[in-house]
C-alpha cells in the first residue's frame, strides 16, 4: 500500500513564499534603522520615528518566527543548538570586544546577553515550549496572561526573562496564524486598511512620543520600575501588545506577495541582524556629526542600504561558520531516520503494530507479507488503531457479502468509520464515489 501511495503521490518540492521572505527584509531594516537612529533622539522626529518603529517592529519579527517555528512539533536538537545557542554564544562575546576596546570595560555573562543578542536566546527558549503550545486550548490567552502577569515580578536579567515572557504573545500568534490568515490581508481593502493604519498609527506617534516612556516599548523592565503601579502596568502592557498587533497585520498587509529584488535577500535575514551590530557601535563615534535632522535622515538611507548589503550571499560565505556552523560532527546520527528494529509486538506473529513515524520527510515501512495465501486480514481497520485480533473462530467481517471477486480496498487506502472498540468493524467501500457510509448499514456477513 505505502508503495501504491507513493508512486501515485506527486514529489513535494520545497518554495519559499516570496510574500514571508519580502515581509523578513522590510522587518530587519526596521531593527537595524532603528538601532542607528536610537542615540540620535534628540532629534525630535527621531525620537518620533524611534518609538514607532519600536512598537512592532521586533512583535513583527518575532510573529514572523513563531509562524516559521510551526514544525518544531518534533524538536531536533540539533538545529537549535547550530542556529541559536552557538551563534549567540560566539557573538555575546564578539560584541564584548567592541565595548572593550573603545570603552575599555570588558564585560562576559553568558546568561545575561548584551545588546541585540537577547533574541537568539528567547527564541531558543520559545521554540523550545512550541509543542506545549499546541497543546494548550487557548494558547494566545494563556500567553498574554503570562506576559501581563511576569511584568509584575521584578526578573533578573539572566536569560533575558522579561523580555522573553513579555514578548511570548507574539511567538505563540505566530504559531497560531495560518496561511489563510495571511491571505486575508492581500485583500485590496485590507491593504488600504493597512496603510491608513500606519499613517494614522504615525501621526499619533508624532503627537504622543514625549509622554510615553520608551521603557514600554523596550520590555526589559517591571512595572514599578518603570514607574506604575501592577494594576496600571498590566493594562498599558495589554493596550501595548494590542496596539502591536494591530501595527503588525497593518505593516503585513502592505508588503507585496511577488518577487522582488529583496526577496532573495529576505532569506538571509539573520546575518544583517547579528553583523549590523558592529556598524551600529562603530558610528558612535560620529554621533555629534550626525545629531541633526539630515544626519538622522543620512543614517535611515544607511541603514536599508546595509541591511541589503549583509543579506548578500557574500556575507554568508564569509560569517556562515559563526552563524550557521555545521555541528554534525559533535551529534550522534538522527535515531528518528531509522526504521523501528525487530519485528513490532503484537499477539499475532505478523501483526505489524503501528508505531508513530517520527520523520514526516521519511517513508513508512511497506506492511509485511500476510501467510494466509496472501490475501490480507480485515479485521483490522486500516488507520492503525489497535482493535482486539480475532480467534480463528469468529467471523471475518471486512469483506463484502457473496465472495464477489472485487479489489479489496485496504490495498487502494480503505478508511475506519471510526466506531469504537469492540464495535463490528466497518471498512468503507472500495468504490471511491460511493457516498459517506451510514451508521444504520448492517455490516457484511462472514465470506462463506
């Protein structure tokens, strides 16, 4: 049967979505315009600009993580040690070296992350709880809970706790969304919708920005210490997580679904986040030069030219062994590629006992070959769920009344009408335009 499936199965070919990867680039220019502009507030349309961008720009990257995080169901751990927890141990102590050498202090807290490093260990964290997620009956209300609820606690910094439980909304929206939601936002009057809301989203900023402590905005802190009580916090952190989100699907549903000239460049997104960085402390050194409205405006154009300049294959053959190191050699192979060893239990010698498959890239195992002359049992049902195997005495019951010769459908991919155990079993017809099977058939009498 695997095989009958199989050759009949189209080949899965693995595409990128254009729209994902153009909607990575426009977010890394984000984070990485934002970091420019961040010592360069005093500019009053910087300081504007800065706390716009800051209210959804990282809830964006990370929404588009937690959709991307959708198959660690099955969690390798290799992936996230080669892609996460390496990269930020090498680059928490490369961004260390900068601080040494132009500020003298030399500083190395593995557990407490320095600078843009945070993300790589929250997302290591998130990804880590995604099959609990899915698990969870409500997981958008239930991480939202824990965001409002850890603002009231004063966390250490270790392991970058509040901004890892105060943005964790935003990963599990991501897990919750589906490509049908994203297809609701290439609608025209979405798109328009959309617009409106961030030229509105804008103004209001520019109106506002010096009344709203940008501490809200940076999620590092609790509420006491940004100066509220735990009543308070929790309602501003909720009109900010919706506010967020609101800014993320407007920002969405303005990016194009086709391929553009950035679009390659969306793959490569991680490689601007970690190296920008290093450019980011570099300009401080020019920051009196640049604390003017056309400095401030110099350095937004800097900075989609460099986000586009560090997504290029260059960079990635030059910083691939920092930030996508090859580890296999330090991991046994993959348990979860081989088939199960032995024959599987079961009380009938050739009762292959279904097991779950671990890989979904990986094949099943072809079923084994039946002794009875070839003919297989059908009692059985074919979906694999275990039902009590009949005495050579009782009656078989999957075949249709009269011995009329006809394919028998387990062979073609016959389905279990879904009756309990200890209920006669029902196999569906093998005619494949016969209508749903009723529950008031009688099923079929033994072959004689």
């Amino acid at each position: 049967m695997a095989a009958a499936v199989t050759s009949s199965s189209p080949p899965v070919v693995s595409q990128r979505d254009p729209f994902l990867d153009n909607a990575k680039f426009w977010a890394i220019v984000l984070v990485v315009c934002g970091h420019l502009v961040e010592d360069l507030r005093d500019v009053p349309y910087a300081h504007a600009l800065y706390l716009f961008v800051y209210t959804f720009h990282m809830p964006l990257f990370i929404t588009i993580s937690g959709y991307l995080s959708r198959n660690f169901t099955r969690l390798r751990a290799q992936k996230l040690v080669s892609t996460l927890l390496v990269p930020y141990v090498i680059f928490e102590i490369a961004y260390s070296l900068p601080r040494w050498i132009l500020y003298g202090k030399f500083q190395l807290t593995l557990l407490d992350p320095y600078f843009l490093t945070w993300f790589l260990l929250s997302l290591f964290i998130w990804r880590l709880s995604t099959p609990v997620w899915f698990q969870v009956k409500w997981p958008l209300a239930v991480a939202v809970g824990i965001s409002l609820i850890s603002g009231a606690s004063a966390l250490p910094d270790e392991l970058s706790m509040n901004r890892t439980l105060g943005l964790l909304p935003f990963y599990v929206l991501g897990l919750v969304l589906t490509p049908r939601h994203f297809d609701l936002l290439k609608r025209r009057w979405v798109r328009l919708t959309g617009a409106l809301v961030l030229a509105v989203g804008i103004g209001i900023t520019f109106l506002v920005h010096y009344d709203v402590p940008t501490e809200w905005i940076r999620w590092r802190h609790a509420y006491t210490r940004i100066g509220v009580d735990n009543v308070t916090g929790a309602g501003i952190r909720l009109l900010m997580l919706v506010i967020g989100a609101v800014l993320v699907a407007a920002f969405l549903s303005i990016i194009t679904s086709k391929k553009t000239w950035f679009t390659a460049l969306g793959g490569l997104t991680i490689y601007a986040y970690l190296l920008h960085g290093f450019v980011v402390k570099g300009l401080d050194r020019f920051h009196d030069q640049l604390d003017n409205p056309v400095g401030v405006a110099a350095v937004i154009v800097f900075g989609v030219a460099l986000t586009a300049v560090l997504c290029t294959p260059p960079f990635r053959r030059l910083f691939k062994w920092a930030i996508e190191p090859n580890l296999k050699w330090a991991f046994k192979s993959d348990p979860g590629r081989q088939p199960p060893p032995g024959p599987p239990p079961g009380d009938h010698p050739h009762a292959a006992t279904p097991q779950p498959w671990p890989n979904d890239d990986m094949p099943r195992p072809a079923a084994p070959a039946w002794p009875n002359g070839g003919e297989p049992q059908t009692t059985r049902p074919h979906d694999g769920t275990s039902q009590p195997w009949p005495n050579d005495a009782a009656p078989q019951t999957g075949r249709p009344q009269g011995g009329t010769s006809q394919a028998w459908p387990n062979e073609s991919g016959s389905q279990y009408d879904g009756r309990p155990s200890g209920h006669p079993t029902h196999l569906r017809p093998h005619d494949p335009t016969s209508p749903t099977w009723p529950d008031d058939r009688p099923p079929a009498q033994p072959r004689p």
